[in-house]
C-alpha cells in the first residue's frame, strides 16, 4: 500500500495537469478489477488442474490396494507425479479409506496456495485452494463362469441353439483374443454381466446382459489356485461298476466309476480319487451326494481321469463346507493335459451345486435347465455351453469362493 502511495502522492500534487489525478483515480478500480481477473482465471486454471491430479491418484490408489498404513504416503506420491503446476505453495495430500458393500470407499483432499501478481498489491498475496474426490473400489463375488486361459479363441462359447441363464450372476473370461467369447448359431447366453481381457463374438445377437459387456478388462485370479486336495495311495477299488443301486464311501477308485441306467449311486460325504479312466453316467442313472468332492486325477500322471454325464442322468452332488476342498464338488489336477475334455452333459436333471473347478481342462456343460439351481461355479481353462443350461451363485451355504472384476469408478 505504502508503495502505491508513494507512486500516485505526486499525480495529486502536480498543477500542470489536474486532470491526470482524476484520472489516474478513476482507473484504479478498473486496473484493480482486470488485475483481479486474471489471478483468479489463474488459480481457476490450478483448481482444475489440482482436481484432475487429484482424481487420477484416486483411480491408481484403489487399483494398487495400498493398506491403510501406506495409504497418505502413496497418495501424496501419485498426486506428486501427476501434478505439475509451478508455483504454488503448500500442497499437501490426505486420504482415508472406509468399508463398503462389497468393497472399499477412498476419499483424497488436495490444498495449497496459487500466488497471486495484481491482487497482492491489496493485500492479498495468494488464494487458497482445495478439492476432494472419492474413489470407490467394488468386488461384487458374482461371478459363477470363468475361462482361465490367457489367449484362447471361443475360451467360453455357447454351441447349437443352447439357452444358457446365468441368474444374477456374471460371466467372466481371461483370454486375450479378440473372440475369447463367442456366442454362435441360435445360442443364447444371458448373464448379470460380462467381462472378458480380450473381445466378444456375436455379442449383439447372443450375449444379453443387465449391467453390460465389460471388454479390455484385466484377468480375474483363479479362486482355488491356492487349494489342493490331500494326498492319496493304493487302490480301494479298481474300474468299479455296480450292478444295483448301492451307496459307497470315500476312497481311491483306480480306472474311475461307471453307472449304468437303472442304477442309482449314492455317495456318503468325504472325498472321492478318480485315479485314471473316468467317472461315467449314463442315461437313466442316477449319481448322488451331500458334502462330496470328486477329484480328476492320476496317480501315474498318465490317463488321468475324465468325466461323462450323459443325457437324462440324474445328478445331484454339493460340496463339503469344510476342510481343504470345501465348496468343491469336482476338482480336475492341474497337471492334468491341458484342454482335456470334462462331458457334464446330464441337462435337466443334472444339478451339482458349487464349484466344477478343472482348471485346465475343457469343460462341456449342459444341465440345470429344470431344476432349483441356487448355486454352481464352473471354472476351467475354457468352458462350453452346449446344451440348456441354468447357473446360480447364492453359494453362502456351500462355502465357494467369490470371484469377480474390481470395478474402481470415481463417485465425486
């Protein structure tokens, strides 16, 4: 103040132009007023830029899943590298992270200080500044199909004229190709949603979904890929084959289990070794069991055992909801050939609630179609709908593990 003083005290005094201090005078709230716009156009500009950094961060930090002891010193350092105003002063980033339904609420604050050039000449040498933004990261646990393989063509498709319901759940594949879903002919696949790494084939005419068709997304994580059954020796039947309908207990089955129509099995609760050949039901048979999990596998690691449930099979099967396969009802050994083919072909009336986990191998899936489906999940290297099918996830009861893509969307 004292400087501007000083600089009109001699426009006032002089008497060779009186009209230059009235007009000096009557500039000063025009000057003061183009002055005060161009700083505030200024820190507008750095609001907007802060805002924009700021919401960037939030995005990269619920990406990372940074825990709550990290969670100040990486915001500030996201914010940092996407900042880049000059000049302004005092920038400093907070954040905190909240619970959810089905997942985690982040909320990030910026503030600093934007100087001022004209404004400070009336005592006000900067503006402050401040945003927020909060960032919401959702795993929702309903997905009920999952396609592990990287880079398949047609990893999950729909085959014939099937009608496949996925009831209030979602479809995911983690194929990369451009046709890693690939709905042909008269097929329909409907689905709560559908995301897939690469793209979708016939999208428009075969795939319909409520939330939509997620393409470019990133590879959902194996649910099971941590679970391993116990080990196993001898042999406590070999090629068994019952003539009448019967009920077995847990054991190794050396050449796998064959039902012939007529005949109806049940299993008492524990876990069953498909060591070699494969377990096969036919027509008009009937296969059943509470709390049962039935492992593809070979001792020898050759011939390892495969599956074949035929048409009109009668199949009821849930999984234990304890212990090291709890909410498995079909379990195929990772070094089982990869693509090898799983026939669960039973349709209506064949129900096997959890999850079918072959992790490599090819499963071919049609059932459920009539029946009270409530829970089933089948993950494999690629997956095929070749008949009617319906498939639900209210999996609470069974213990099944959750899957889904993280959706991270700003809310403010």
């Amino acid at each position: 103040m004292s400087s501007l003083r000083n600089t009109l005290t001699p426009f006032f005094k002089a008497r060779d132009g009186a009209v230059a201090p009235i007009l000096v005078f009557a500039a000063i709230p025009l000057l003061a007023t183009v002055g005060a716009a161009v700083d505030y156009s200024r820190a507008s500009n750095a609001r907007a830029t802060m805002q924009a950094a700021l919401d960037a961060s939030g995005l990269a930090l619920a990406k990372q899943n940074v825990s709550a002891d990290a969670l100040a010193q990486a915001a500030q350092s996201y914010f940092n590298a996407n900042f880049l105003v000059a000049g302004m002063s005092e920038v400093h980033v907070t954040a905190s992270a909240g619970a959810i339904s089905g997942g985690t609420s982040l909320t990030l604050s910026a503030a600093g200080s934007e100087p001022t050039t004209f404004m400070r000449m009336v005592g006000y040498s900067a503006f402050p500044i401040s945003v927020t933004t909060k960032v919401i990261r959702i795993a929702d646990g309903l997905g009920c199909v999952l396609a592990l393989n990287p880079s398949a063509s047609a990893s999950i498709t729909g085959q014939g004229s099937p009608s496949v319901s996925l009831t209030g759940c979602s479809l995911y594949d983690d194929s990369s190709s451009p046709t890693a879903v690939t709905v042909g002919g008269s097929a329909k696949i409907s689905a709560l949603s559908v995301g897939v790494v690469g793209g979708v084939s016939n999208a428009n005419n075969g795939l319909i979904t409520d939330q939509g068709i997620m393409t470019g997304m990133g590879p959902i994580a194996d649910p099971y890929a941590d679970v391993n059954y116990p080990s196993f020796s001898g042999c406590d039947q070999r090629n068994y084959k019952p003539k009448a309908s019967t009920t077995i207990s847990p054991g190794v089955y050396c050449g796998g289990i064959s039902i012939n129509a007529g005949v109806a099995l049940t299993l008492n609760p524990g876990i069953y070794y498909m060591d070699g050949g494969a377990l096969t039901v036919n027509g008009g048979a009937t296969l059943s069991g509470t709390g049962v999990t039935i492992v593809f596998t070979s001792k020898s690691n050759n011939n390892y055992a495969t599956a074949t449930i035929n048409g009109n099979a009668t199949v009821n099967l849930t999984p234990p909801i304890a212990g090291p396969t709890a909410g498995i009802s079909m379990f195929g050994d990772r070094a089982m050939p990869l693509g090898t083919t799983i026939k669960l072909n039973g349709g209506s009336t064949q129900y096997i609630g959890g999850a079918i986990y072959f992790p490599t191998g090819n499963v071919q899936y049609a059932g459920g179609a009539d029946t009270s489906t409530s829970c089933t999940q089948i993950i494999g290297d690629t997956v095929t709908f070749v008949g009617n099918s319906a498939v639900a996830v209210n999996c609470s009861s069974y213990k099944t593990r959750p899957f889904s893509a993280l959706v991270v969307r700003l809310v403010q």
